[in-house]
C-alpha cells in the first residue's frame, strides 16, 4: 500500500502568490515524508480550484520536488487540443525526470464545460477521440489521425516523453461506465465515496482489466501491476486550505474493500 495526495489547490482568500507558495512548501514535505504521488484537480470558473491550467502549477511542482510523482486528476481532455497536450505532457515529463503520470477523463461539471461551450451529453465522445488522438501522438513521430472531433495529417512530433512508450494513463471514475473503459484500456484507476460505492466501481474496473489481460504499462511497485486508488479526505494541513485528500493506492490483485 502507498499513500498519494489529492489536491484542489482551493481559494484561500489571500494572495494567489502567497497560495502558491504555500503549496510548492507543502509538495516539497509530501516528498521529503516519502508520499508516493501528488495529483491535481483542474475545474474551471470556480474557487475550489486555482489552477484551472494544471500543467503550468505541474512545471513548478516538478522542480521543487525530487522523487515524488506528480500529475493532473484529470486532464479534461475535452477542452483541449490534443496536439496541444501532446507536447504539454512531453515537457512535463522532463521537467520532472520521468514522474509524471496523466490522469484523463471528461469532465464531471456540465456547467464547466458549458462555459467553454462544450455539450455535456457529447462530452465522453469527444473525451475518447482526444484520448485516441494523444495516444497515438505520444509514441509516432508523425501524427496521422482522422476521428470525428479531431483530424491531423503528417505532422512532425518534435517532443517525445522521457518515460517510453508514455506517461501511465490514470482514470478516476464515480460510475461504473468510466471504470469498465477505464479496466479496458489498461490504466491505473481512482475511485472515491463511502465503502459500498468505491468498492462497485473499483470491481467494474478490475472485472473489465482482468478480461483484457491486465495494465497496458504495468507498475512493479504494486501488487498485479496496476494502482487502484480510493480517494479520501484528510485533516488540513492548514486550517484555511482544507480541501487535501489521501489517496490510498493498493495493486489489483489484493482487494481490501
């Protein structure tokens, strides 16, 4: 078992500067205590999360830290050029010596993706196009793609990532739809919520790995190769940045809920 941190990076109703800097302190004790993974929500037109570009407080992250493995919880992939991303996680992933770890998914807020005139209802299929697209991005030199939201043709991939063939794909997921695709394709997994209701969506998830034969990038650090995590709220760290969480990651094969 390994212990992860989830992090809003919430409105702390001071200088964004000084929240900043509050959270690059933080990241560096979760490194030095040993913490295996920080991940990093991205919402949008919100205070819980004042870091609506992700990548940009990942770059920051990256360097203040040494052994830690950072990365987005999620990517809302449909409000990105996939193209754009490709080269987002390239950088990332050098700027942190090979930690990063891109969790994706579509975005849980209807009323955020409608503020960058995104149509909930199509959301997870724009979500699987851009998935697809960056795919196959990360490991060509070359990126042809043609899906219905996204089409590319020869265009050169100067960037490549450190770690081959990629960064580990994470997913989280409250539904059983998005931990069944999610088992499919391979990755690592988050859940969240009261016992009974994690332990559904992490079985949907371990149901739908185990009939494709396992993670597509294996991690040897946890039992089974793959990391299931349940998300969990922590005390503060400070009294006014109250939104921290535990993620408690355990591999696939052992199965505590």
């Amino acid at each position: 078992m390994k212990i992860g941190l989830f992090d809003h990076v919430e409105h702390g109703k001071r200088p964004l500067a000084t929240l900043f800097d509050e959270r690059l302190a933080f990241a560096q004790a979760a490194d030095e205590a040993g913490i295996y993974c920080l991940h990093v929500a991205q919402h949008h037109a919100t205070p819980l999360n004042m870091v609506p570009v992700p990548g940009v407080y990942l770059g920051a992250v990256a360097r203040a830290t040494k052994r830690m493995r950072l990365g987005p919880l999620v990517y809302l992939l449909p409000l990105y050029s996939p193209l754009r991303l490709i080269e987002e996680i390239c950088i990332l992933d050098h700027l942190s010596y090979g930690r990063m770890e891109v969790g994706v998914g579509r975005g849980v807020s209807p009323f955020e993706l409608k503020y960058h005139k995104i149509d909930h209802d199509e959301s997870r299929d724009i979500f699987i196009d851009a998935f697809n697209c960056i795919a196959a991005g990360l490991t060509a030199d070359t990126l042809t793609y043609s899906g219905k939201y996204h089409q590319y043709e020869n265009v050169p991939i100067a960037l490549r990532p450190l770690q081959q063939p990629h960064p580990p794909f994470w997913y989280g997921s409250s539904n059983t739809t998005g931990a069944t695709w999610a088992g499919e394709h391979g990755m690592h997994f988050v859940s969240l919520g009261p016992t009974p209701f994690a332990k559904t969506n992490i079985d949907a998830f371990k149901q739908a790995l185990a009939k494709r034969g396992g993670p597509a990038q294996p991690k040897a650090e946890f039992s089974g190769g793959t990391a299931i995590g349940v998300l969990g709220l922590l005390g503060c760290w400070r009294r006014r940045s109250r939104l921290r969480a535990a993620l408690i990651w355990r591999g696939e094969q052992r199965n505590p809920w």
